[in-house]
C-alpha cells in the first residue's frame, strides 16, 4: 500500500479556496498602512484586541514623546476602526486625532508628528468609496 501525503495537498487547495484576509476591505486607511510596512516606513506594531488597546498605546506612546511609535499606533487604531466603522467615522476619528496631537505637541500635525501624515496619505485607489 501506497502511502499519500494529503498535506501537501489539502493545504495548497485551503489556501486557493480562502478567502484573503487583507483584501477584506479596500479602507485607504488599510491600503496607506499596509504600504507604509511594506515600504519599510514603519515596523508593523504588535497585534491589539481591539481598536480601545490600540488608542490606549498610543496615548502612551504620545506621553513618551515617541512620535514613530503615536504615528504607528495611530494609524492602527484608524485601520482597525475603519473596518469595523467604516471610513466616514475613521475620517471623524481622525479629525480628532490631528486635534489632540495639536494640543499636546502645540504644534501643527506636519511639524509635531510628521510621519502621521505620510502613513496616511491620501490612497487613489479606494477614495471611491
């Protein structure tokens, strides 16, 4: 008897038949962060449970005076609300966002935490939504 090894098999047809996680939503939020990672921009932050964890770390980040660290954690906290939210409440969140790195850097976003902006710069592709 002949043995076969479905492994190898089973995986490859799971991975064609799943779904992609990333393409779930077409969130500019989602697309600008993912790019940012990818462009080597930022380092990906570790996972959250929830979009509050995210927005806890980056208030911690912003007292730490860690700017790369609040922008990250920003970002991810507008992925994550983005997708379960949608884009509307992430673009009110994110209002409100810039007015609180304003208060407490005293600064405009562009000069108190830059790289805020280039994480989240405008995506082409899903502003359709």
């Amino acid at each position: 008897m002949k043995r076969i090894n479905l492994l190898g098999l089973i995986l490859p047809v799971q991975l064609m038949a799943a779904p992609a996680f990333a393409a779930k939503t077409c969130s500019p939020y989602r697309v600008n962060y993912e790019s940012a990672i990818s462009q080597g921009l930022i380092t990906r932050p570790s996972l959250v449970n929830n979009a509050g964890q995210s927005w806890n770390l980056f208030q911690v980040a912003m007292r730490r005076n860690d700017r790369i660290e609040a922008a990250s954690r920003a970002a991810q906290y507008l992925v994550i609300l983005s997708e379960y939210a949608g884009t509307r409440q992430a673009n009110q969140a994110r209002h409100n966002i810039e007015q609180e790195m304003v208060g407490y850097y005293q600064q405009p976003v562009e000069v108190a935490m830059p790289m805020f902006e280039v994480i989240l710069e405008n995506s082409p592709d899903c502003l359709k939504q």
